[in-house]
C-alpha cells in the first residue's frame, strides 16, 4: 500500500451541517446509535458536555474531510491522577481501508500524551468491528479484554477494549518530542 497522507485539524465552521449529516445518516452499523432508549435507563442525554471532550477533523493530505477523531474524560477513581481518555473515530466509507484510521488514531494518542497529564488512553469498538481493532493495534493500542452487553445500539452489544499507556512503545512513525501541530 503506497503512502497516504493524513491529518488532524479543528472542524470548520462551514463543515459542521457536513458532519451533522454524517452523525444523522451513519455510514455503518457500527455508528448508527438509533433505535430508541436503553429500556428502563436514561431517557435523556448528560445535562453538559463532560469536562475533557473534545474532537478533530480527520483529512487527507488534500484536505478532504474524511470522518472524526474525538475524545472524552473517563475516571477509575476520585483523583485527577485517576482519569483517563477514551477516544473514537469515524470515517466515511471511501477513506476506509487506506490506513487512515491507524495513522488518525496514532497521531490523536501522540497529541493527546503531549496535550493532556493522563496516562492512560483507551478506545472500544464493537467485537465484529475486526478492522477497527486492527486499525487500533497498529496505531499502539493493545487488547485489553471484552465488555459484554455494554454498549445500546437497538441491542445489546459487546464490545473490545483496547488501551495505550503513556510508558508504551510507541508506534512506527517517529517519535513525538514537541506538542504536535494541528493545523487550523
């Protein structure tokens, strides 16, 4: 596979009814998060957006809009030294399998190490999502284990996590000494 450029940016303003539209018509069963409430839990949303979420546009070297990176605070315990990212990604159809998703997700663990005093990142996809999981492998993740019935999409489904510590080898690309550049 010949070398394809990818990059992380700030969504524009004009693109934002682009992405609203993507979120609306998903491109796979793996983002389509309809089919009504989880029966007998939450009927409504978070009441705020939670502290640390955040999101980035995924573009070629053209700057083609391609799909999402994002990223959200998760806690294991009642200290900041406690808390952890979980992120997730989302590409339209035409940009898989071209080793975007890898590269996006490396480059999102590599600024969000320099960006944030975590050390932990964390990320899970579905157990049939078997390019995803390589995609998270090849950008640095390691399998960690099954979540069963955690996530509600029409269903119950179960999921895989994967993790990446800050102390972890990183991946093939070089290494990150400086806060990466987003590009605006």
């Amino acid at each position: 596979m010949s070398a394809v450029a990818t990059r992380l940016r700030p969504p524009r303003p004009q693109e934002e009814a682009v992405l609203a539209g993507w979120r609306a018509d998903p491109a796979s069963p793996y983002e389509d998060f309809t089919g009504g409430p989880t029966p007998g839990r939450y009927d409504t949303g978070l009441p705020t957006a939670p502290p640390g979420l955040g999101r980035l546009a995924v573009t070629d070297g053209d700057d083609l809009l391609l799909g999402t990176v994002s990223w959200h605070e998760v806690t294991y315990g009642p200290n900041r030294g406690s808390t952890a990212l979980s992120i997730g990604i989302s590409l339209r159809p035409s940009a898989r399998q071209k080793g975007h998703g890898a590269r996006a997700q490396g480059m999102l663990a590599e600024y969000l190490f320099v960006s944030y005093p975590v050390h932990r990142l964390e990320a899970t996809t579905d157990v049939t999502n078997v390019a995803e999981q390589r995609a998270l492998e090849r950008a640095g993740f390691r399998r960690e284990g099954v979540l069963r019935g955690a996530q509600w999409r029409g269903g119950r489904h179960d999921l895989v996590m994967y993790a990446r510590l800050r102390d972890d080898p990183a991946t093939d690309g070089p290494p990150m000494t400086a806060r990466p550049r987003v590009t605006c």
